[in-house]
C-alpha cells in the first residue's frame, strides 16, 4: 500500500441513530484493493448525544477504527468544520446520516482523484425507499439528482457533501472551512469559495450512495418547509444579486396562479409548482428579514 493514503470518512448526524446504524455498517465492509487505508469519524450534532451509544456499539464490533465527537451547537456547517478538525488522514470524505454506499464506494472515488489529480470527487446520490412511495413523489421525480459523465467538472452549483472524497491539503487554511451563517446550501457555497481559488473538483459516477427517504419526506408540509429555508438561504451567496430579487418577484405572483393548473394535471405537477412557489418565497422573505423557518434543520 502507498504510504500517506488514508481516508477519513466523516458524518454528520441529527437524531437518526436508526439510519446511522445502517451508514456504519455499509461503511465496515468497504473494499480498499489495498491502495489506502480509512477510518471513521461521526459528529453528533445532538447536544443529547444521541448518536454516541450507536458509534460506541460499531466500535466494539468493527475493525475500522471509528471516532466520535460532539458538537452541541446546532449547525450543519459548524458540526461539518468539527469532523474536519478530528481528521488526520491525507483524504477527507462525506456522506450523509441517511445514506449508504456501495461497497466500492470509497475505492472508486480514490481512484478517482487520484487518475485525475483533481482536489475532490463527488458522486451520484440515489434514493432508496424501504416503503414504496405515492405515485406523485415517483412520478414528480423530487428525489432524483442530476448525474454528469465520469470526469465532468463541476461548478459551485452543483457543488454537494453527501457524496465526496477531498484531499485534506484544500482545507487547512480557515478561509476554506464551512460558512455557519449558512442553514443549507452551506456545501455549495462552500465548493463556490474553493473554485474561485482555482481548486478543480470532477464527477464521478460509478460511486455511488444512496440516500434513505422515509415516508415523512412524502409529506407535502415537510417539502414546504425545506424550500422555505433552501430559499431563504440564497440571499447569504455572494451571486445572489438585484436579478434574482426580480426573477423571484415575478415567479411567486407566477407559481400561486399557476397551482390551480398544476392540481388538475396531477399531484406531481401541482407539488413541483408549490416547492418552487416555497423556495422564491424563502428568498423574499428573507430579504425583508423574517425567518420562515425557525429550526436549524428540516429532518424526520
């Protein structure tokens, strides 16, 4: 094995000692070809220290090593920083607390990087149901993320942590870490900073995760709720400019005369219609300075 190639895979998690479970336990049984080495690294989010038994218990029974810290303040972007702190490793890797990869997961985005020179990897996040979902949520395709050809170079956009591989050396100066003024939307703005430095992140899309939707995702209020803040957080990136205050101007007036249509053509249509209603809403709102949703997160 070269030397210097190891791996810390980091989670963060809220409240889902369940899905975390399963995360841990897909992350155990990662094929390495011998090409690096990886560890473990979970940051409870929950000041209750809801996840601790669960990293405790993988630990007893795992041969991966597997670290826990806590950070009680309730902030995607501060527990992101936290588990960048607790990684020693040479790579620093992200995935969800409701996902969970492919046994070559880890493997294929290594080689990724390393083929390309790049300083980062992302890969495709697919849903998974236990349960079957309503036909609308199927048919309306709110789950299903745009994928790009193997070796695509993103932009900030497109820029997630629920599936990425980064070499640690891009995150050592402060100016590279997580924004906390950010609720969501913290990755993108995140890989936007980076990129303007000049950092070169591809696509990867044999690597794949998937990512666990349970029935409350299916729920109308809960898709409301999560546009809300997605779009309330727009006004924080730097892009966001005096064009964007008009297209959202217009498109909320647009997308509530629209509904009516939307409901006859189905529920997939009509939702897709209120999400986007929701998010253009957020933006405005924020911009008069009230907060639609009060929670840090939008979660079961």
């Amino acid at each position: 094995m070269a030397a210097g190639n190891h791996i810390d895979v980091c989670i963060c998690t809220y409240k889902r000692p369940a899905l975390l479970r399963r995360t841990l336990d897909a992350l155990a049984v990662q094929e390495t070809d011998g090409r690096f080495t990886y560890s473990i690294v979970v940051v409870d989010n929950d000041r209750l220290r809801s996840a601790e038994s669960v990293v405790s218990d993988f630990a007893t029974r795992s041969t991966i090593p597997a670290a826990y810290a806590l950070e009680p303040r309730q902030n995607i972007a501060l527990a992101r920083n936290r588990a960048i702190d607790h990684s020693t490793g040479e790579y620093v890797a992200f995935i969800d607390d409701d996902e969970f990869p492919t046994k070559r997961w880890l493997a294929t985005l290594f080689d990724a990087c390393v083929r390309g020179g790049v300083d980062g990897v992302l890969g495709p996040v697919q849903p998974h149901f236990d349960q079957a979902p309503p036909e609308w949520v199927v048919k309306g395709h709110f789950y299903e993320r745009q994928r790009y050809p193997t070796g695509y170079v993103i932009d900030w956009k497109k820029g997630r942590t629920g599936n990425v591989l980064l070499r640690r050396h891009i995150l050592a100066a402060e100016s590279a870490r997580f924004n906390p003024a950010f609720l969501t939307g913290e990755d993108q703005e995140f890989f936007g900073r980076l990129i303007d430095k000049g950092h070169v992140f591809i696509w990867c899309d044999e690597a794949v995760a998937y990512e666990v939707v349970p029935p409350i995702r299916w729920q109308r209020g809960f898709m409301m709720r999560r546009a809300l803040l997605s779009g309330s957080m727009s006004p924080l990136h730097p892009s966001f400019g005096p064009l964007e205050v008009v297209k959202s101007i217009a498109a909320v007036p647009a997308y509530a005369a629209g509904l009516p249509v939307a409901f006859v053509l189905g529920q997939h249509r009509f939702m897709s219609c209120l999400i986007r209603l929701c998010d253009h809403l957020g933006k405005l709102l924020a911009l008069v300075g009230i907060n639609p949703i009060a929670q840090p997160y939008v979660t079961e």
